[in-house]
C-alpha cells in the first residue's frame, strides 16, 4: 500500500462511495455538490462567465498567496457553481462521459508522481504500466505481436500520428524521405474519409503540408458509411498519390461504422494506409453485443482510440494503436541529454521514439486502473446500459407525435427533432433555439448537428442526446425529453404569436 502521505492530493477531492459495479449504480466522480442543480448554471453565457471571473477577482499572480485550503476551497466552489455536472442524467450533450472515481484518483496518482514518459529515468513503473495498457488494448482490437501503441493528448493527435506515419509511409515507396527533405517529392498526395469523418484528418493534413484540400471526402450512403463505388473511383484516379484511407468506426453523430475490410480491400491495392477513427467506436468492444461491429477492425494499418468517450476516463485519454512496432520509426530520435545510443543500448531508453512529445504524463495509470478494475465485463456493462438507454430514447421520440427521429441507433446517439405540425416555418430555428433555452435554464444539456439531405429529404438541422451515463434511468431519459417537448412547445408558441410561425 502506497505511504499515505503519498495520497495527500486525493483527499480533498470529492468522492463518491466505491462500490461493488453489480450494485447498479457505478462510482462517478462530480465536482457539483448541489444535487438540485441541472448539469449546467442556469443564466445566460456571458452572466455565468462573469460570476466566475469575479470570484478569481483581478486577473493578476498575487503578490501574496492565500493558502493551499483557502485556493483550494476558492476553485471547488468555481467548479461546484459555475461548472459542469456530467454525472447528472439530463447531461447528453457531448461524447464527453461522467467519469469513474477510481480513475480520478487513479490519476491523481499519476499527477503526484510527476513522471513522464520519454525516457527510463524519468518514470520506470509507468513505462511498463503504458506497455501493458498497450499490449492490452491492442490484443482487445485483434493485432499480433508486432502491434504497437502511445497515448496521446487526445483523438485528434492521435489522427495526426496515423497520417504522418501514413505520409512517411507512402513517401519511403516513392523513394523519398519526407523527414529530411519535406513532401515537394510527393505527387499530389491526398488523405480519402467519408464526409462524416471528424475535422481532425483536415486538420492533420493541414499541419502536415499537404494542405486541406488534400483530404478528399467520399460521400455517404443511406446508412451514414462510406460509399466503396465512389472510394473505389476516387483511388482509380492517376494523377494523384494515395497517402491513406481513413474510415470511421463511430462517427460522432451517428456512431455509424464504415465498411473497413472492403476499405482495406481497395486501399492496399493502391499501396495506400488505412487508418481506423475508431475514437468513439472503439468501445463497443468491452461488450459482447456490440463487438461484433467492429469485427473487420484487424485488417487496418492503425487505430485511433479515446478512453475519455466510452472508457469513462478523464480527459485525455487516447491511443493509437499501429499493427507493426517498426511503422514509428518516423519518430525515432536519440538525443544527448536524453537517450544517447549506449543508454539505449543498456535498456535505458523510454517511449520518446512514440510520440512527437517530449515532456508526456502518464495517461495510461488510470487506464490500467480502471482495466484492473472493471474488467471488460465491468465496463461492457456499463456500455450495454448506454446502449440500451439510446434505444429506449428513440423509442420515446419514435411514439411522440411532438418529436420526429432522423436517424436508427447504432451506439450511444440519438439525433430527433421537435416536430412543427406545420406550425413553423424556420424548424431549424426552432432547434437551435429549443436548445439554447435548455442550456441556459441550467435543466438539460443536449447537442446539435446537421443531418446531411438522403432520399430527397434536405438537410436538417437535429437534435443530439449522447448517452454515456450508466446511472441514469429510462425515467430520467422520459423526464429529459418530457422538457424538450415543453421548451418546444413553448419556442413555436412565441413564433407563431410574433407572427414567424406561419408555414
């Protein structure tokens, strides 16, 4: 058992009790003592910012400090008034879950020890606590031995890494190296993902001097997948080098799952990498239900994974996984002061040849944790209970004549609308509105999008639940949508009295 001197910086966290999972009711840790409250202050944006603003007092590094209690009493209560509660059941904004307690303190740990993960001598036990995390999830996806891995920032990097090692990749069989030498050598080199990829593979490609543009999107079919016809057509094209084929295992809005081994299929005959965005999807594996979706995931060149979605960890909390060690070798760097070649040589050498970071904390301590835990049955449980609360929602919307559903259940994500009844004229006015008003009477925390046009429907803008709480209840989800029904009902009133209702 750890000294406890050594756990001073859990003690002042707020805890909830550890209990055994098969109670029902799963330890997640909140900041908001006032269980009253909604999962948002209630007030306008601005007002709430203020307040907060007001309570730190002049923004300036005080000559003299008030004391460890009296700061730390100063922040809870920002957090606890003017903060976020994701454990209460109408928050199903984001895909940003509650979190589990044990991976609060977990990390707190991790934070205490101050290590980081670039060489031996700057944290021995974490490095081999990340390898085993790696080993770990990496078998969970169906790699071999050769597999590999590195927590990252977050989804986002970890996408950045993959198309990197994709570019290196692709520019090494055109007799280039892109490291010394940049990509002017590459012939039009362009990065393919669905339409409903996430924003990040744009923003990778951007960072790495291909440009935007060079992310080319592939168009969607009625299941929200990636169309392998328009895929096959788009690599077929002569005048450009393929550098990778990102599919998606989740998209944000519709946790819908690209066809990956027909993907793959095209891709490797074109010598490109295929990278899976499997950020939100990834999850579905600690479950034996939903599993099966992502069956086709070993046939991939990299994964891209986020605990802090399904995992219930603190952000952040991602990795990529790639399916041979050798592919980072991009990254490899031996530095004087830090790993120098006889150090490596002697077992001295860390993680730095994973990762475009230096400095790294230690991610992967609550994710070992809560793994030891939960087990993926503890945590396949808590996903089946999402799972099963998305359904139950949809259904709800499905029997209200006052909501319409936009599109089937796949994981977590339900996207609807409140129904006009030929009331209004703008309804994607009257959902973002709806919204709007929800979030600032502190009540309810829901998303929005836009649902692209299919079978000559135009494109809409919905509303979101993403349900990652495992403690709440369908009665809570009823009672949720019960006040979106009323702040519809409320929003088309005042339209149709100041005459912008008429359809």
């Amino acid at each position: 058992m750890p000294h406890p001197a050594r756990l001073t910086a859990l003690s002042s966290l707020p805890r909830a009790p550890h209990r055994p999972f098969e109670l029902g009711e799963w330890p997640l840790a909140s900041t908001v003592s006032d269980r009253l409250r909604g999962p948002l202050p209630a007030g306008l944006p601005t007002d709430v910012l203020r307040r907060t603003a007001e309570m730190l007092g002049e923004p300036r590094v005080p000559s003299t400090g008030v004391g460890e209690s009296a700061a730390l009493d100063l922040i809870a209560g920002l957090l606890d008034e003017g903060g976020i509660d994701l454990s209460h059941p109408h928050a199903a904004a984001h895909l940003q879950p509650p979190v589990l307690q044990v991976a609060v303190d977990a990390d707190a740990l991790a934070s205490a020890s101050n290590a980081s993960m670039d060489t031996y001598d700057s944290g021995p036990a974490t490095l081999a606590i990340e390898q085993w995390v790696v080993r770990a999830l990496a078998g969970l996806a169906g790699f071999g031995p050769d597999a590999d891995g590195v927590l990252t920032p977050g989804g986002s990097i970890s996408n950045l890494l993959a198309v990197l090692i994709a570019r290196d990749s692709a520019a090494a069989a055109a007799g280039i190296d892109v490291r010394r030498h940049g990509v002017r050598g590459l012939h039009n080199p362009v990065v393919f993902c669905s339409e409903l990829a996430h924003f990040s593979v744009q923003r990778a490609c951007a960072a790495l001097g291909l440009g935007e543009e060079a992310a080319v999107t592939i168009p969607s079919d009625e299941d929200f997948r990636m169309r392998l016809d328009l895929l096959a057509v788009e690599l077929a094209r002569p005048d450009r080098t393929p550098v990778a084929v990102v599919a998606t295992a989740g998209t944000t809005d519709y946790g819908s799952i690209d066809p990956i081994a027909g993907i793959a299929a095209l891709a490797h005959q074109y010598g490109a990498w295929v990278h899976v965005d499997a950020a939100y999807g990834f999850g579905a594996l600690f479950s034996d239900r939903l599993a099966p979706l992502l069956a086709e995931l070993p046939v991939a060149d990299s994964v891209t994974l986020d605990l802090h979605k399904i995992g219930w960890q603190p952000a952040a909390t991602s990795m990529l996984l790639v399916a041979d060690r050798n592919r980072f070798a991009s990254f490899d760097r031996s530095v004087d002061y830090l790993n120098p070649a006889d150090d490596i040589d002697s077992g001295l050498d860390g993680l730095l040849g994973r990762s475009l970071q230096t400095t790294r904390r230690p991610d992967a301590v609550k994710v070992a944790t809560t793994l030891t835990a939960y087990g993926r049955s503890g945590l396949g449980k808590m996903l089946d209970t999402c799972h099963e609360l998305a359904h139950a929602a949809a259904a709800r919307v499905v029997a209200d004549s006052n909501l319409e559903l936009l599109a089937p259940v796949t994981l977590t994500t339900v996207l609807f609308r409140v129904a006009g009844q030929g009331l209004a004229a703008d309804l994607d006015g009257v959902q973002g509105e709806v919204r709007r008003r929800l979030l600032t009477s502190g009540r309810v925390l829901i998303g929005r999008t836009k649902v692209p046009a299919r079978n000559g429907r135009p494109a809409a803008v919905a509303l979101k639940l993403t349900l990652l709480n495992p403690n709440a209840t369908a009665t809570d989800i009823e009672e949720l949508l019960d006040l979106v029904v009323a702040t519809g009902h409320e929003v088309l009133s005042d339209r149709t009295a100041s005459g912008e209702g008429a359809a």
